[in-house]
C-alpha cells in the first residue's frame, strides 16, 4: 500500500540557511500534518493543513512556513535556521472519510543536521 | 488543554517478560487513543488504537484498552521479544482530529 513520501531523508544545512521539506501524503488524503522531533523528544506538532488551508497551528516558529498545493503535498519552508533546529521532521496525512478516520499515518522522516 | 501522560522509561525487560507501560490521558469530549512504536532510526508507525470507551486495540501480542473511567490507555504484552525494543509512544486526537497530543515515549529495550 501506498505510504507517505518525505523528501529528502537526510538534509544537512549551515547556520542562517534556509530549507525546504516535502511531503507526499497517501493518495486520497486530503490532510497533512508536520511534526518536530529533537533528540530524545516526543514529536511536537507544528501545522496543519486541509483541502490546501491551514487548518491548526502549533508551535511552529515565524521563521518557518508551510503549505499544501493543489495535488495535495505540502512543503516546509526553514529559514535562518538555526543549530537547534536540527531534528526529525515527520509528515502525516489523513483522511476523514472511511475506516481510519481520525487516524495519522506517518512518513519515515526528514533528519535534518543544522552545523 | 488536551495532553498525555506516559510512564518513563527506559524500561528493560528479558525475553518472554510481561510488559506494561503506563498512559493517561487528560481531553476533553471523546478523544481516539493511539499507540505509536518507533524502531531506531525509523518514522512512527501505529501500532493500535481504539476511539471509544471500554475498546480494545491488539496487535501483534500487544493490547490496550480505552478506559475513561481511569482516562488511561495503558499498553500490555504478555511475553516481549528482542525485536520488540523500540520507542512506544501513547497518543491521543481530539474529535475533531486535527492534532495529535503524544505522551513524551518510554523506550523499551529486551534482553535475551
């Protein structure tokens, strides 16, 4: 079956960098998710988005920027980015129609090394 | 506002050992419960779930059953194996489904 796409895996960036991050959401999904999680932490969610609008928002700092386009992925957009935003950022899509409504399925990660 | 509360670990355990991890959970109206597992260096991945009172999720020898009462979802094996060791992570949605709140993950290691 298919699963979430993260792009890329592993990212390696400078201080004061920007990054962008994909996410492919399982076909039919109309909702995504984007999630922080440093070392030894439990993921913190960010944003989230539904039919292409911003549907909830969590501790996402102003220096980051998300959004869903018309096919449905989403992209993560990182700037002045900073050493400790080095962390593993997941993607979760979702439906809310059929058996695993209200259920997240979660991407393998983008790890992200900020030097 | 909506959290979880999970018993820290490391926990450490021999094959063939009872496994319990603890979770409670604080929402308001009817939230959905999650169990999520994380193997080194890999995503999350569900391993149950029940969304109403008094269900059951199992999976794999793993169960966990939704008990408002207690508000806990505590997660239960009866004999763990090696390749059970991972990072368990309790979870929960609200109604309306548009965050996930995750408990803070217990990391479970068996011994042979």
């Amino acid at each position: 079956a298919a699963g979430v796409i993260q792009s890329p895996r592993h990212l390696i960036k400078e201080k004061r960098e920007t990054a962008t991050l994909k996410c492919y959401p399982i076909p039919r999904h109309d909702t995504v998710y984007w999630y922080q999680q440093g070392p030894g932490q439990d993921p913190q969610f960010l944003i989230s988005f539904y039919e292409k609008m911003q549907s909830d928002k969590g501790s996402i700092p102003d220096r980051f920027s998300a959004q869903q386009f018309s096919d449905y992925h989403s992209e993560l957009n990182m700037s002045s980015l900073e050493l400790g935003d080095s962390a593993l950022y997941f993607c979760a899509s979702s439906s809310f129609e059929g058996p695993s409504y209200n259920e997240q399925f979660f991407g393998p990660g983008t790890r992200l090394t900020v030097l | 506002g909506d959290s979880v509360t999970q018993m820290e670990g490391p926990v450490t355990l021999s094959e063939e050992a009872f496994l319990t991890i603890n979770c409670t959970y604080t929402a308001t109206g009817y939230p959905s419960l999650f169990w999520y597992v994380q193997y080194p260096g890999e995503g999350l991945q569900l391993l149950l779930k029940a969304t109403k009172a008094d269900d059951k999720g199992s999976n794999k020898g793993f169960e966990a059953t939704y008990r408002k009462e207690t508000t806990s979802f505590h997660l239960e094996k009866g004999s763990v194996q090696v390749s059970d060791s991972a990072v368990y992570f309790c979870a929960l949605t609200t109604e309306t489904g548009n965050q996930f709140y995750f408990g803070t993950g217990t990391s479970l290691t068996v011994i042979p």
